[in-house]
C-alpha cells in the first residue's frame, strides 16, 4: 500500500510524458493532497491535477466515516463500489512520481523507519491508476496494487505478517497501450509487478 509519494516535476511531465500540468502541486504528495495524473485527452495525453484518494474526505457525507480510498486491490477493483465504476468505465491514468515511500521494520523492530522506491536509471516512474470527475470539474485518483509477498524487495515493507504489496509501475513502452485499454480484460494484463532488480531502496526518515 502506497500513500506517500514525490510526483513528477513540472520539468520531467514536460520531458518525458509530453504534458503540461494544469495548476501547481505540493511537492510531496500524502491523501487528499493534489498531485498530476496524465489521462488519454481526445487526441493526446492531457495532464490534471487531481485529489490523491478516489473518495476525497470532504466529499464524504456528514457522519459517514472516512476510508482510505488512495489504493486500490487488482483482486476486487471491479467490485468494490468506491473504484468499480470507473475501473468498468476503463478511467485509466498514470500516476507520474520521482518516487514513492513505505514503511520498513528491521528484524524484531516495533518501530518502522520509511524508505524511498525508485526505478533504477529513471528520473521518473508512471503507476497504474484510476480517476474519476466530479460534477463541479475536479477530479480524484486511486493508486492499483498487486501482492508482492514473493518480490524480492516489495515483501520488504509494512509490518511482518501483514500481506505484502506494491503499486504497479507501467514500463515506458506501456504508457499509452494502458492509457488504451479497451477492456478490463486487457486492462487486467497490465497489473504485474516491476522487475526487482530494475529497482532500489534506501531509509528516509521523515
């Protein structure tokens, strides 16, 4: 589960993915903050910044209790109501970062200390994600994931007996095949895990 991250810079969404970003953005990016996503536009990619986590707080009625709606299981995105609509509706987006974080606990620690992913190689990184519109033009996103209890550096992270995950980072050559789908079948074959040895960790506290 991911829901601390750096987005892509002005400059990288620029460079690498071809768009321009909307509005400004905080530059690290925790629930309910705004950060960029880049969707399919009618002829080319178009960049939003949208809330991060698909069922923003505040939109959440009075005396309905708050969920964390920022990731989203490949298992059951088709069923949950929060992320089935647009997951049917093929709302895909890329989620462009620097990096992401979790949470790492040493042997027998009680404690974890949070560390920074990246893609080897790479200034920049796009995760499979969802969106949606709300009615007065804003929009939200959700992070997909994948269990990674068998990745060698993924199953690293949370705490120890919990089930392990990681968000599902699309290969360059993916970007706009994902952004295309045109079934949840072929959607579907996108959510894999990155290859390890393509990435690394190191400790950075907070």
């Amino acid at each position: 589960m991911c829901n601390n991250y750096r987005p892509s810079s002005r400059e990288d969404l620029e460079s690498f993915y071809g768009v321009t970003p909307d509005r400004d953005y905080p530059a690290e990016t925790w629930p309910d903050y705004m950060a960029p996503i880049i969707r399919r536009g009618e002829r080319q990619r178009e960049c939003v910044v949208a809330n991060f986590g698909m069922m923003p707080k505040k939109r959440i009625p009075p005396g309905v209790r708050a969920w964390d709606s920022t990731n989203a299981r490949s298992e059951t995105v088709g069923e949950k109501r929060t992320f089935s609509g647009a997951w049917k509706a093929l709302q895909l987006c890329l989620v462009p970062a620097q990096h992401f974080y979790e949470p790492y606990y040493a042997p027998g620690a009680t404690k974890s200390v949070r560390h920074r992913i990246w893609v080897k190689d790479a200034p920049t990184l796009a995760i499979a994600g969802l969106w949606r519109g709300w009615p007065d033009g804003e929009a939200s996103f959700t992070m997909l994931t994948v269990n990674s209890d068998e990745h060698p550096l993924m199953r690293k992270f949370h705490k120890p007996g919990k089930e392990k995950r990681s968000v599902v980072i699309l290969q360059p050559e993916q970007w706009d095949d994902w952004l295309a789908c045109s079934s949840t079948d072929e959607a579907r074959s996108f959510l894999n895990l990155y290859p390890a040895d393509e990435m690394d960790s190191e400790p950075a506290p907070k």
